[in-house]
C-alpha cells in the first residue's frame, strides 16, 4: 500500500510539535534562551519533518529539522512476508514505567515484525528520542546519545509518548548509574548543556575536580568502544549491519569507573559535610560569644550604675 507523504509528513509534524511542547514543559528550565527561541518558531514550522533519501533505516536531527528514512518504507513492505507478521499488534520491548531493559536491536527487530507496525507507527517509536535531540542534547557521543534516550524515556513514561525503548540500551544504562550518583537536576544540565566548559563549571562546583575528571574518563572510555559511524550503515542488510554491529559493544571497562566515580562523591559528600558542621560550629560558637557579650554588658551597665 502506497503512503501518503504529505499527509505523513503533517502528521508526524504535529506530532514533533506536541512533544517540543511536553519538552519545553518538563525541561524548559534547563535549557538555552536562544534554544527555547527556536523551539518555539519550530512549533510555528510546518517544515519540521523531512524525508532522508540516502539508503539508511536510521533517523537524524539537524538543527532544526528531523530527517526520517524513506528507505524505510521498503524494507517494512519486505518484512510484512515473514509469518508472524502483525501477530501481536500490542506487542512491546519493555514493561510499563520501565527505564533500563535488555531490548537489543535484533529484539527491536523482532519487536517490528511482531507488532506489525507500518511506517507511521515506525517512526513515532523514534521522534521522541530525535525530538530530546532537537531541545540541544548532543549526538554522536555515546554518552550523550544515552542521555538523550535517558531523558527521552523518563518524558515518555510520564506523558505516554509511543518511544520504542529500544535505542542506545547500554548506553542508557551507564548514564542512569550516573544520574543516580550525580542527581537528576545535575544530568538534566549536563543534557541539555552543549558547551563542554560549561558542563565542566557545572561538575566542579557541585562536586569538584576529581568527580569531574572520572566523567572525563567514563565518555572517554566510551568513545574508544563506540564509534556511530561504525553503527549506522546503508543499504538493504543495513539493519542486520547495524544489530551485528552494535551487540559487539563492550562497556565493561566503563562499570569500574562508574564506581570509582560514585566513591569521589561519596568523599566529597563527606567533605562538605565536614565543612557545612565547621560553619555550624563556627556559628554557634559566635552566638554563644554574642551571648556571653551582651551579658557582660549588662553587667557592666549595672556596675556603672
């Protein structure tokens, strides 16, 4: 059955439009003024959503546009052959209010095949996460791709946006080890914060250089294992490339770092402890002088008398 394009393309538009509302809604504080200027003209866009023709079934945002896979469209009507197509049309890779999973890519695969999904439906799963992307999360770093899918699941659990959950799962589980050590309001910055310097600021003020240079280490180590250009690939095996290709990810030498990471906060934490008890001493030692002086005062007072 031959799609609409047009009418796709509005739909899927109004769509973006909704979750840039729910976005700015849930994240607006955190982002750039220059960044919520565009978000806001975008919503005015009907021109948001665009069609990639390179040979790809992966989605890409731009600055001010996400670009969707019509190559997409024949490799859905080829896969409508395997038997079992559509046998569960509510199938889903994850339970509900679940972040982390162990969906892999063969499983969003089989996930597709199951569900039956079409076009329309394929690319909903996706524009949540390109949508995060759009607001100023960053791309192409493994981290920052696993941030961005973080945040895009926490907004679709709460709003019950149609995200697959399946994108950048080992990805999203380190960066969720790290929010829980760092805090949510701390990623929530770091998201949506592309200036490096400025995430750098962010980290030391909060808890020091040393915490800083273990998240240094944990993308750096992530960079060396993840290269995306090696990930996404063109032609018609591009979905087999890209599920081979990913499931060789190792990150197990980033877990060591991830604790040596929650031990630098846990003895920052005991620093600042440390130095807000010294103020509190510090002031209640001042009081107790004052108190002492106004009494000697009375004294003195009475004595002149």
């Amino acid at each position: 059955m031959k799609i609409d394009e047009n009418l796709l393309l509005d739909k899927l538009c109004q769509s973006v439009k909704r979750y840039i509302e729910l976005a700015i809604k849930e994240y607006g504080s955190y982002m750039k003024p220059e960044q919520l200027e565009l978000l806001n003209n975008l919503k005015e866009s009907n021109d948001i959503v665009r069609f990639n023709n390179d040979k790809t079934v992966s989605f890409f945002c731009m600055n001010d546009y996400i670009k969707i896979p019509r190559y997409a469209v024949g490799i859905l009507k080829k896969l409508k052959w395997i038997p079992g197509f559509g046998a569960n049309k509510k199938h889903k890779c994850y339970k509900d209010g679940e972040i982390l999973n162990n969906t892999t890519y063969l499983g969003y695969l089989k996930h597709v095949i199951i569900a039956g999904l079409n076009y329309e439906q394929f690319c909903e799963e996706s524009l949540p996460h390109e949508v995060i992307h759009l607001c100023g999360s960053g791309g192409w770093d493994p981290f920052r791709e696993g941030l961005t899918e973080l945040k895009a699941r926490m907004l679709s659990i709460k709003y019950n946006l149609p995200l697959s959950r399946c994108g950048y799962n080992k990805e999203v589980a380190i960066v969720s080890a790290v929010q829980d050590i760092l805090g949510e309001d701390l990623m929530s910055k770091i998201a949506f914060t592309p200036n490096e310097f400025e995430v750098m600021s962010f980290v030391v003020d909060k808890y020091g250089a040393d915490v800083f240079e273990k998240l240094v280490q944990i993308r750096s180590k992530m960079r060396v294992v993840c290269s995306y250009k090696n990930v996404h690939s063109n032609g018609i095996l591009s979905p087999i490339k890209k599920i081979l290709s990913y499931d060789k990810l190792d990150y197990s030498e980033v877990w060591p770092i991830i604790e040596e990471l929650k031990q630098e906060v846990e003895k920052n934490q005991y620093k600042t402890d440390l130095k807000y008890d010294g103020i509190m001493d510090y002031i209640r030692s001042k009081e107790q002088t004052t108190e002492i002086e106004i009494e000697d005062n009375k004294e003195n007072i009475k004595s002149q008398r």
